[in-house]
C-alpha cells in the first residue's frame, strides 16, 4: 500500500484511523487514507463507525453490540464520512445509528447499542479452547491490517484455504482497556472483519467473496494490545451466501465477543475474497 494522505506524520497506525474530524454535530470524517488495489477494508469502515457514535454517547457507557451492511466497496484513497443519529438515551441504553458515505454513494450502515456497566451474574457456559500460547508459534502475516500481528495454531480444518483459527494482538500502544474499552471495541471490531470463517467449504469452483452483514455482541472489556485467540467456524451456505460465527477469547480465556458474518459465496471469478475496485 502506498500512502497518500495521513492526519499524522510517518506511516499511519491504526489509531489514526480511529482520528475523525467532527464536520459538523454527529457528523465525523475520517482523513487518514492510502493507496490500496482492493476495496476499502470492511472492518476498517465498520470500526471507524463504532467509533463515530461513540462519541456521541454519554460517558461510561461502553457498546455491547453492532449490526453492520456493506452496501459497496469503498476506496480506501478517499474520505469516509460518517453520519449519527441519536435514536434514543435511556436510563441504561444508549442506541445509535450510522451512516458512512465516500461523496454521495452509501456504502455502510450500520446500527449500534451502548450501555452502563451494571453487576450480576458472569457466566460463560463455552470452555476455552486449548491451543499453544501465541508466543511459542510462528508468526502469521495480517495482510492489509494496519499495527496488527499475528501467529496460527493448529488449524481446526486441514486443508482450508485460509485460516480460521488464529491469534492477533494490536501492536499500537492503547490506553488501559478500563480507561476508553471503546477504542479496544473499536480495535476488535476491525480485526473481526478479517472474512475467513468460510474457507473450509471453498473448492475448485466456489469460493467466499464480499461481506454483506457483521453483527458483533461485545460481552466483556478485553484490551485488544494482548493476544487474543479468534476462532470461526462455518455454518452454512446456500443461495449465493454463506455463515459463520465466530468467538474473541483472551490468552486466559475470557470470553470478549461473539461475532457472526455473511459474505457472498460464489463461483470463483464472479467474486473473489478481495475484488479489485473498479
């Protein structure tokens, strides 16, 4: 990728992406841009969304869930604009909606859910799996995801295309995750996009291409600088489409979200994991 036009000076990290100007009230844009051959990153626009209605809610109440659709492919050497609306502030909730733009063509929507920390039961009925600390493995590329890196597991699917199991930390120095667990929702938000739960069912004549919808349930804090541990796993595919979900676990094995994900599922060469813009 060749940058073009950064807010900050040197390479941009991914903090800088999560930068935005506020336009006008509920109006942000995000500046931080570059040269890339594909279409804009769908967890880039969809974190950068997040981001955009967080700051219009009230202090303290951090976002347990999102439901997001790529409408088209953006341009990652171009300006995303993003649009709040303020649905409601209750007692406890917070609900928003978000609209992110490149001119006048929408290419994400996506409607988010804030709340107050509250007490009671925490409990987490799925085991943690058991897989070699991310330390000890090789390290694994993380293609076009800015201050990002990674190391695989043994893969749960021999022979898949692309991994579905795997580690990642955030390499970009965050504030405590207790102090702004926003920008940490912001940062799993864009590594949860990275599409790969179909693999397993990719063969000579079908593949995955773009992501339609992402739905996110954020249930615990967890400070996205450490390793955490996605695993995906596929479900279905029928009709051009295909499903998974996906969980976020900590090195301890803290459960921090759930994500789940359709994407487009056709013959190779109609639509391709990552579609050149046009």
């Amino acid at each position: 990728m060749r940058l073009v036009q950064q807010t900050t000076t040197g390479a941009p990290t991914i903090l800088d992406l999560f930068t935005l100007e506020e336009i006008e009230r509920d109006v942000y844009r995000a500046n931080t841009v570059f040269d890339d051959p594909f279409p804009l990153y769908g967890g880039q626009v969809a974190a950068q969304a997040l981001r955009a209605a967080g700051l219009t809610v009230p202090e303290g109440r951090p976002p347990h869930s999102l439901h997001g659709y790529y409408l088209r492919g953006g341009n990652s050497g171009v300006p995303t604009d993003f649009s709040v609306e303020r649905d409601r502030d209750g007692r406890s909730y917070s609900a928003r909606r978000v609209v992110a733009r490149q001119g006048d063509r929408v290419v994400f929507t996506m409607s988010c859910s804030f709340s107050v920390v509250e007490d009671g039961p925490d409990v987490d009925a799925a085991e943690a799996l058991e897989v070699p600390d991310p330390t000890t493995l090789p390290p694994a590329p993380m293609p076009r995801l800015f201050s990002m890196e990674g190391s695989l597991p043994p893969a749960p699917y021999p022979g898949s295309e692309w991994p579905t199991r795997f580690w990642a930390r955030c390499t970009a120095e965050l504030p405590a995750v207790h102090k702004d667990p926003l920008i940490h929702a912001c940062v799993l938000t864009y590594l949860s996009d990275i599409s790969t739960g179909l693999a397993p069912y990719h063969d000579e004549t079908s593949a995955s291409g773009s992501s339609l919808d992402h739905a996110i349930w954020f249930h615990r804090p967890i400070p996205l600088d450490g390793w955490v541990l996605m695993d995906l796993v596929p479900h279905s595919v029928a009709r051009g489409r295909g499903f998974y979900h996906g969980m976020i676990r900590t090195a301890d094995g803290t459960l921090g979200a759930t994500i789940a994900q359709e994407a487009l599922f056709r013959p190779r060469g109609s639509s391709v994991f990552h579609q050149p813009r046009s």
